[in-house]
C-alpha cells in the first residue's frame, strides 16, 4: 500500500500543538497535518479548515503563516475559540473553577461562552460534565492550581514535580495563552456544502467517522459527503481524515502509525489516523 503524502519530520515546527481540548481533536498531530501540508502543496493556497471543532488544525496553519477558513457547524465551539484569541493572560486564570462552582455554572440555564469555557477545562475528559478530579481530592488540587498561578505566574512553566502533575489544567491554560499569537481569522458556522463554489484551495476535512454518529448524537450521510469530496477535488486539493473510509475511491494518503483516535473521557480506539484523497486526484 503507497503512501505518496511525504513528511519530513525535521521540519515540523518546534514547541507544543495548540487548540481547545475537544473531544475529537486533532490537536495531537496538528503538527504533522500542516507539515504535511506545506511539504506537498505548499503555502501559497488558502486552507479551508471545515470542520474546525477546537481549531488546532486552524491554530498550526496560522503560526505557520498559511491562510485559513475556520469553519464548524456548531457555533458554541468557535465562539470558545475566538474568546480564547480574544482575552489575556489574567483572564484565562478565570477558567480554573472549584467543584462546586464547576455545578452551579452546569446546572444553569442559560450558559455563556466563558461559562462553556469553564465546563470544557474543568471536566473530565473534556466531556464538560463531571468535574475533573473526584470530591475527595478537588479541593486540594484546585487550591493546587490557583496558589501556583498566583504565587509563580506560570501555567505550564512551574517545575515538573508530582505535586505539578495534579495540577492538570494549568498545562491547558498555558496552550491555551498561545492562542493569543493568532491574527483576526475568517469564522463560519456553515454546512460543508455551503463551500461548493470555492476553488484553487485546500480542503482539509475532518468529519464525523464512519460508524460514529452514535456517538456525536447526530446523523451524518457518508455517502453524499463522499461524492461532494470526489466533485470539490475537481477544483481543488482534498485531504480527509479519518480511521476509514470504504468508498473505492479514495485512497490512503498518508497514515499515523502511533497515532490512535481518542472518544470521549479518554477512551482511545485500536485504529490509526489517516489522511485519504481521492484516487487519481
């Protein structure tokens, strides 16, 4: 099986990948994606990130200077996204909440974003549902975390001993403060199709897996969307990710072989991440 993606691994950008910790992130091999990106097609054409979730792909394309669409159907996640870009360091020390805060902002019935905010780093798995430590130890753990931005300034940047690595969300933080680097970007929450027309760019597309749509609670036509990639390759050059994809006429492109997909609280599956294009695109 020809892999013809190439990716020279010395090139990839130094430091941390960034991005919201969404569940279904490709936070973890943004790097590579873009590098991938840049070795085989260059900087010169617009990327259309069209289903950008917690836009770490988006993020890397912009710190690598390469211009960006941000789009996601859910409008709750960019919106978390361009607060993120939006605020400053102080600010983002707001985010870290107790346990009985983290309930109060859960049950309430009309949440805002930095109330999303709050739910998606203080949760379990990011799952913006339970909190993240248990009731015996939270309290401890969250004065942890506040003595130390108060006391060192830092989030991720205070010495690694195992007392720090109770402390799991100033790491998150500190990601998060990169986000402030970014410029203005373009934002939409549109359907795939509402992309139709465009040409001369890159599509990198990250949708719903296959056999999945149980778990993101919607329904999600494979099929048209498969023969929407195969007319838009046409015009343009389409990258997919994915576990797999059974239509005949696509292709694996380029595989992540230590790279597993990770579902909700953590939980991580026995496939690999992929990159596939059309076949003779």
């Amino acid at each position: 099986m020809s892999h013809f993606l190439k990716l020279d691994e010395k090139k990839i950008r130094k430091g941390k990948p960034i991005g919201l910790p969404y569940i279904g992130s490709k936070k973890k091999i943004s790097k590579k994606i873009v590098e991938i990106i840049k070795q085989n097609f260059g900087t010169g054409l617009p990327v259309y990130d069209v289903f950008g979730g917690g836009g770490a792909i988006t993020a890397e394309l912009l710190l690598n200077g390469i211009p960006v669409h941000y789009n996601d159907l859910d409008s709750n996640i960019t919106e978390m996204f361009m607060r993120v870009v939006s605020q400053d360091r102080e600010w983002l020390k707001t985010l870290i909440v107790s346990r009985d805060d983290f309930f109060i902002i859960r049950d309430k019935k009309n949440e805002t974003v930095d109330d999303r905010l709050k739910l998606l780093i203080n949760s379990f798995g990011n799952t913006s549902r339970s909190y993240l430590y248990g009731e015996k130890w939270s309290d401890e753990k969250y004065n942890l975390a506040t003595r130390i931005i108060k006391e060192h300034d830092v989030f991720g940047g205070y010495k690694r001993t195992e007392t720090y690595k109770t402390a799991t969300r100033l790491e998150q933080l500190e990601r998060l403060q990169q986000l402030e680097r970014l410029q203005q970007l373009e934002v939409t929450n549109h359907d795939y199709k509402a992309f139709s027309n465009v040409e001369n760019a890159i599509f990198y597309l990250d949708p719903p897996y296959e056999n999945t749509k149980n778990l993101y609670n919607f329904k999600f036509d494979h099929q048209s969307f498969y023969d929407w990639c195969v007319e838009m390759a046409k015009k343009n050059i389409v990258i997919v990710s994915s576990y797999v994809i059974t239509d005949p006429r696509f292709e694996i492109a380029f595989e992540f072989k230590k790279a597993h997909g990770t579902l909700g609280r953590g939980q991580q599956t026995s496939k690999y991440e992929r990159l596939y294009m059309i076949k003779n695109n």
